[in-house]
C-alpha cells in the first residue's frame, strides 16, 4: 500500500507441500520487488536451502537456515541472506527442505521513487518441482495496449534441455501466432504479448490473441 493506491492479488493456497519447491520468476530491479512466504506444517523444525538461479540457468551463492516446527517466514527475498550476501542477477529459485513445505511469491512496482510510475501487484504459488507439464495454457493473453499487458513466464527447472512449442489462438479457436524455443536447463522464458522485439513471445503477432498453449517434451513449469 502507498497513500494513493491499494494493490491486490489472488492466488491459489491448496495446501499441497513438497521437499523440493520453485519460485519461478524473481525480479528486483528497477522498481520492482519480489517477497516469498514459506511455511514449515511439520511438527519438527527444519533445514531450509534457497537456491537462486540466473536467466543463463547458473546456479548463484545459495542460503541455508532452519526453521521451527509451524514456523512461518515471510520476508523480501534479498532478507533470505545475510546482509550483503545476496548475489546479482537472480531470476528463479529452487528451495529444498528435509520435510515438505509450502510457500508463496509476491511482486511487483513500487512507485513510490518514481511518480510517473504506478503500483502494480502479482502472487504466484510455490510450484512443486515434480509438478511440471508437458501441456501449459494460458488462458486469457491479450495482446499490448495502454491499458492492459500480458506477461507469461516458461521456466526449465529439469535437468534435460526442453523443445517448446508456443502457439497463440483467437477467441474463436483460431491458431494466430506460432514460435519455438529450446529451453536448456535452467533457463526461462518471460515475454509480454505484442511486445517490443524481444520483449515479444512471438516473432510477429496479430490483435486477436487471446490465449495461449505451449507444448514441450520435457516437463516444464510456467504462470502468467
């Protein structure tokens, strides 16, 4: 919250846990923040391990701490390691347990240094690494405009290069965009629909997506 705008989001809390979970997309530049909420719903306590990844799929300087049976941590994800010790470039995160655990991601704009910016808030559950698909749709993928975006993140958190196929439909069914992609492992791809050259999911688009279906023959993980 800030004095001229509430921010909110809505996620799915389904209460599954596992000893191995993904925060796919981690952003702290420019305006933007990212938060994570972990609970730990073992009646023992437990040793924790982030281990953060760049947009090459190298694995950066990881944390490790413990904690307490019912514990609940919720903090931005540079507060994760000790002062300092955060590492650059950071863009996804495995984090693995003793014991299965939950969690959740938060983030967004903060415009408060930036008064030509506004507010913008995201939540993502945590994903289970053995979770992954071979099928993603995303269902509701307008194209650019002034006044609504479409961000869609694809991550390869396997250890087996991915070939992906992304096709954008109509909102007849239509197939109106197609592309390829070879995710190796580790590696993401995030993309906003119609937008600026690379910043484009597709080569070349037209107005009339309006969703979208990735097919990959690896299992991969992806949210918009």
């Amino acid at each position: 919250q800030n004095s001229n705008l509430n921010q909110a989001a809505a996620l799915l809390l389904n209460g599954e846990t596992s000893k191995t979970i993904i925060i796919p997309h981690v952003e702290t530049s420019w305006l933007w923040w990212t938060g994570i909420a972990l609970n730990n719903p073992n009646t023992s306590a437990i040793n924790v391990t982030f281990t953060p990844y760049d947009d090459n799929g190298t694995a950066l300087a990881p944390s490790t701490f413990t904690m307490a049976a019912g514990d609940k941590l919720a903090k931005l994800v540079q507060s994760f390691w000790a002062d300092g010790e955060y590492p650059a470039g950071v863009k996804w995160i495995k984090i693995t347990a003793d014991a299965p655990i939950t969690g959740y991601e938060l983030f967004g704009i903060d415009s408060s240094g930036d008064a030509s910016s506004k507010d913008a808030l995201a939540g993502v559950e945590a994903m289970a690494l053995d979770h992954g698909a071979t099928e993603l749709v995303y269902p509701y993928t307008p194209k650019l405009t002034n006044k609504v975006w479409s961000g869609i993140v694809l991550l390869n958190a396997g250890d087996t290069a991915a070939s992906v196929t992304i096709n954008g439909y109509n909102a007849v069914g239509e197939q109106v965009a197609h592309t390829t992609n070879i995710l190796g492992m580790g590696k993401r791809v995030v993309s906003v629909v119609g937008g600026t050259g690379a910043n484009d999911i597709f080569p070349s688009t037209t107005d009339d997506i309006r969703w979208i279906k990735v097919t990959s023959d690896q299992p991969i993980l992806g949210f918009e």
